[in-house]
C-alpha cells in the first residue's frame, strides 16, 4: 500500500497544510478524540481532494458539505470519533457501507488492512474511486450496490463502518460481521438517530448508544421500508424546553430489532446532536429555567472554540410559507470573538433538496452580562425548502450562555 503522507516539508508544498493542523487541534482533539493513530491519519488525509472545487474553501472547518446526488462529506470530528470508535487494528478487513466522496475511507486506509467501501450513487462511486486511485490509496476496494445487501463477496469482515443512516440495523450486515466483530452505525428515526457501536457476541447484537447524530439516510432498500416518517409540514423543535433526560419515557429513541442488549448514553441532550461544551442543568432559586425546571448551559474560554447544539427539522416549503422561530437565552460575561457571527445566538439554515442552504435567520446576538431575554422572529420559508438545521450555542464567543424555551411553529 502507499499512502501519501505530507509531514516533512509540507507547509512549503500543500496550501492547506496549516488549516488542517488546526482542525485537528482545535475541533477534533480538544473534542474528545484521543487515538494518536487516528489523529495522525487525519492530519495527513488531504480532506480538500475528496470535496467539489466550489467548496474547497470549507474542508477543513468542522462541518458537513454538500458533494453532489443530495449527499454530504461528513465533518471531520464525525469521521474522527467514528474511526477511533471502530478502533482500528492493522490486520482488519473493514466494510464501509456509504462510500460518499471517499474520505472516510482514505482516513481507515492507513489504519487497517484492507477496506471494501460501498455506494448506491454510481457518480459518487465513480468520483470516489478515482480520487483514492490518484491519491494511491491502494488497499481500497469500491463497488456500486445497496448497502443494505452488504458485500457478501467479500464477507466475513472483521468491522464494518456504516456513514448513513437506516431506521433499523440491516441483517445482511449483521451476517456479514465477524464473530465478535464490531459494527459503528448511526440508526433511528430520519431526524433523531443514535451512533452506535455494536458487538457481535453468539451471533446477537450488543449494542451500546454513544451520542446523537444527524446522517444522510440510507437509501434503495433501508429507505423504502422506513416505518417512521418525518412530517414536513408541520416543523417542530423536540426537546426545546429541555425537560427531557436521556432514557426517560417520550424521549426520541434509536429503532432497534427485538432481542439486543443496549447500554444507554450519559451526559447526552435529547433530541439534539453534535454538543460541544454543553451541559444540561437544573434550574434553582439562584439561576431558574426560564421555562420548567431545566435548560442548557455553555461555556467556552477560548476565543473561536466550538460550544454548541444543533437539531435537524423537516420542513416542506411547498407546505410551510412562514415559520415563528423564539427563545431564550441568559449570559455572564459573554465575549463575542473576531467573527462578527462568533456570539451566543440560535439560528436557523433552510436547504433544497441537494442541501445546497437557501437561507439563514436567527435571534441574537446575545453579549455581555444579563438575565434571560425572550426573543423570536418571523420569516418566510424559501419553496424550495425541504430540510432544516437549527443551532444555538456560543459559536466561538468566550464567557457563559443558557438557552431555553427554543420552539418552532408555523406562522
């Protein structure tokens, strides 16, 4: 196998060199990521190859874009955290079910023994497959097929790395899984899915819940015989009042086949995904909940570091013409940082069907010291819009900020 590895000299040959350095220090790192393997992989996997040149300007900051056929390049820390949850070994033979633009792949490469990578889009495949042969990633196998189905060709896999989401674990995979192998998969309903990680022990699933994630849906076979389907017309925050815990009944939940052993997540904020120097607290007489008994807090001291959570919401903008966007929020000592949107604030991005983004509102920004503020706003829904993503957070500012009471309703 060769693989392209740019540490000696590189910051005089690769014009992203410094960017990715950073993103690896300052969103993945500091994030949770600890695997020095992985860490090396990413830093040295060149992000910007595997995305279209209209967007190259965004591959190496922490967020999912857009590449073609309604699908998306996952962000960095979410192809970090699932490869160090794979935990990779040299002599593995891993199924990656989603092949996308290739980069998941290119960042296992160098990790393990051989990859087999699966794409239903055969545009995507085909671009994939020449970016990692140019790259010379040669221990990558790709192919055209449902993911759904696997690839029995090459079955047993000692892991398998699933980068979209099915409401429900396909059992061709589970088949195909090595005995005490390891599947990472996000599962569950199109808006409120779970990442797992799962063991294959006596045949049966062990299953263990690592946090709340946003995917692309699975689609061909996975897609058409989703049970639970989102309602675009009538767009909705779950959990905007934060009186929800993790495992409580009415909290969203993973889709899950009967008979699986599950350990339930901690720390985790229901309803919501992708956290970042957030936690869930309990209101008293000295800092109540602006509604109920709980909100969430950030708190952040780096300037430009992430503290944040975000929500993804169906909206149909045939259906929807205008929406009510409100909440709270309660800060102390709040620094806004050197972007002008780097400010506590909740915001709101509507996309088309490919996820190209329409249009972005938002209330805030909240600075300095205050008790909560109550704001909203009304706006109008692009038609074209099918697909929403809601934030709130610091977004880089430094100082503390609660959020509360956060709704969505039609207009």
């Amino acid at each position: 196998m060769t693989w392209l590895i740019l540490e000696n000299g590189a910051e005089g040959t690769d014009p992203y060199w410094k960017s990715r350095q950073r993103m690896v220090e300052t969103c993945i790192a500091t994030a949770g990521v600890i695997d020095q393997r992985v860490l090396h992989s990413i830093r040295n996997t060149l992000r910007h190859e595997f995305m279209p040149e209209e967007v190259r300007n965004k591959a190496y900051l922490d967020m999912a874009v857009p590449i073609g056929d309604a699908q998306t390049i996952s962000s960095p820390f979410t192809v970090a955290l699932m490869t160090e949850t794979l935990r990779p070994s040299k002599t593995d033979r891993v199924l990656e079910v989603g092949t996308g633009s290739g980069y998941q792949a290119a960042v296992l490469s160098p990790l393990v023994e051989h990859v087999y990578s699966v794409e239903i889009m055969p545009c995507l495949s085909r671009k994939a497959s020449e970016t990692l042969s140019r790259l010379k990633y040669e221990n990558v196998s790709t192919r055209v097929a449902d993911g759904f189905e696997g690839w029995s060709e090459a079955a047993p896999f000692d892991k398998i790395i699933v980068t979209c989401s099915p409401e429900a674990v396909p059992e061709p995979l589970v088949e195909q899984l090595c005995e005490g192998g390891t599947l990472i998969i996000p599962v569950g309903e199109r808006y409120q899915q779970t990442l797992c990680r799962m063991v294959k022990t006596n045949g049966k699933l062990v299953r263990e819940e690592l946090r709340p994630t946003l995917f692309v849906p699975m689609t061909g076979e996975a897609e058409e015989g989703r049970k639970v389907l989102p309602d675009a017309t009538n767009p909705a925050v779950v959990n905007g009042d934060f009186e929800m815990k993790a495992c409580q009944p009415g909290a969203p939940a993973s889709s899950f086949t009967s008979g699986a052993t599950v350990t339930p997540m901690a720390d985790q904020v229901p309803g919501w995904y992708y956290g970042r120097q957030v936690s869930l607290v309990d209101g008293n007489s000295r800092h109540p909940a602006a509604v109920g008994n709980r909100f969430v807090r950030f708190t952040n001291q780096t300037p430009g570091l992430g503290s944040h959570l975000l929500q993804g919401i169906s909206v149909d903008g045939r259906e929807v013409s205008q929406m009510v966007l409100s909440g709270s929020c309660r800060t102390w000592e709040v620094v806004p940082g050197s972007d002008p949107n780097a400010a506590p604030m909740v915001s709101i991005s509507l996309y088309d069907e490919t996820r190209s983004e329409l249009a972005v509102f938002w209330l805030g920004p909240f600075c300095g010291t205050h008790d909560w503020k109550a704001r909203k706003t009304v706006f109008e829904v692009p038609e074209k819009s099918r697909e929403a993503i809601l934030r709130i957070g610091l977004f880089g500012a430094t100082g503390t900020a609660d959020f509360d009471a956060i709704e969505l309703i039609r207009a």
